[in-house]
C-alpha cells in the first residue's frame, strides 16, 4: 500500500491529540501484529464506545473519544484515526440508509422528523493485500445483545433498531480477518470510497441542517440517547 493519504492525520481524523495518543500508549497497540493491532482497535471501538447519537456527524476523532459513544459516522471517524495513529491504511465508504433502519433506536415523534435516507458510511482497512469493509462496530454488544433477545421469536432478517442483517442471531460483527457488517441490509445509495471523512463531508454535507440541526444538537439527541440507554438496559419502549 502505497498511498500515504490513507495513512495521513487530518483536522477529523486528528491523531496526534493528547488524548488519543495516551489512549494508543496506555494500550500498547503499536507493538502488536498487524492483524491484532486491527483487531485490538476494532474491538475498543466496537465495545468500548457505546453506540450513541453525538452531535454532529463531523465531530473530530478526539470528541469523539472524550463522548465515549458515537454512531456509525462517529465511531467510523474514531475506527479510522486508531488506526492510522498504528500505521494501518484505512479509507471511507459512503453510503445512505434507509430510515426504517434506526425505527426503535429513535423515538417515534423523532423518527417522523428524520430524513427519508441518511448518511451512511463504513471503514475499509487494507489487510493482507486486500481491502476489508469493517461496518460491525457500530454497536456495542450489550446493545446488540438486548436486541437479539428482545426479538429472537422474529426470525433472522431484521431491520430497525439500528440493525439490519440477515442473521440477527449471528451477525458478521467480529474481527477475524473479513468483512464486518450490521447495517448493511439497509444502505441505498452508494457514494463510494474518500480518503478521509473530511472528503466525505465537504461532498456530501451531513444529515441535518438550519433548525433541524439545532434541535437535534440541543434537544433531540439527548431524547434519543436516553432511549438507547433503555434498550441497552432491555427495557425496550414500544
């Protein structure tokens, strides 16, 4: 891999922050194989990073560390910036979902207001001489975990609650040298791949803009948290 984009800090994936460079030290990831030092990444940002709604889909990777929770734009951003800080080429690839997706995770009086399709994106990492779509850490197991139980009785094929696969009781979300996916089953469009969420973003803007984006930021967001938290906790509202 010769690229030195795709191994390259920038203002969103901002590296060389304090606090994610004692994050890197603290762990010894460095010092790993490539293939653990992939995974050992993944998993923090899989499980140690709740899945959550910030504030914005742009956040740089060092709030999004200190948040502690993201989403599957957020916690891609994070994904990527470990992984560049231990020298493992990664890049985006943009997509939307469909809105049925996150029915469940978002308030219904919420829901209404979401876009019809939202902007998505996963993380392909260069491993063994091929790329790798690593989409799986999106959500963290406890929260997986309460969604299989809630709908075991359901059948596999599932959409909604921030999940859609063909094998809820199984999903590919675990790193073991392949593709990783959770939401997969519900992306629409296909924007392809950028170097950095910063590309992404300067072309295709984020989910919300004007009032819309104040109210989520201020007010919404924090609605929808709290309802995530309950689901984690396997108290699902209707």
């Amino acid at each position: 891999m010769q690229d030195l984009t795709l191994t390259q800090a920038t203002p969103i994936l901002n590296f060389g922050h304090a606090v994610i460079a004692s994050l890197i030290t603290s762990r010894g990831w460095a010092s790993l194989s490539v293939y653990d030092r992939i995974g050992a990444v993944y998993g923090f940002v899989k499980d140690e990073i709740r899945f959550g709604y910030n504030r914005s889909d742009d956040l740089t990777a060092s709030e999004i560390l200190q948040d502690g929770y993201g989403q599957c734009n957020t916690k891609g951003t994070l994904l990527m910036a470990l992984l560049r800080a231990v020298g493992i080429p990664c890049r985006l690839h943009g997509f939307t979902i469909k809105q049925q997706l996150q029915k469940g995770a978002i308030p219904p009086l919420i829901y209404q207001l979401t876009p019809k399709y939202i902007l998505h994106s996963w993380v392909e990492v260069y491993f063994d001489g091929r790329w790798i779509n690593l989409e799986g850490f999106i959500l963290d197991q406890p929260y997986l975990s309460a969604i299989q139980q809630r709908f075991i009785h359901q059948g596999e094929t599932f959409c909604g609650y921030g999940v859609a696969t063909k094998c809820l009781s199984a999903p590919q979300v675990e790193w073991q040298g392949e593709d990783t996916y959770i939401q997969k089953e519900g992306i629409h469009d296909d924007y392809g791949v950028f170097t950095s969420p910063d590309e992404f973003y300067a072309m295709q803007g984020t989910n919300l803009s004007g009032l819309k984006r104040w109210l989520y930021s201020k007010v919404f967001r924090h609605v929808i948290n709290r309802n995530v938290a309950r689901i984690r906790a396997q108290t699902i509202e209707g």
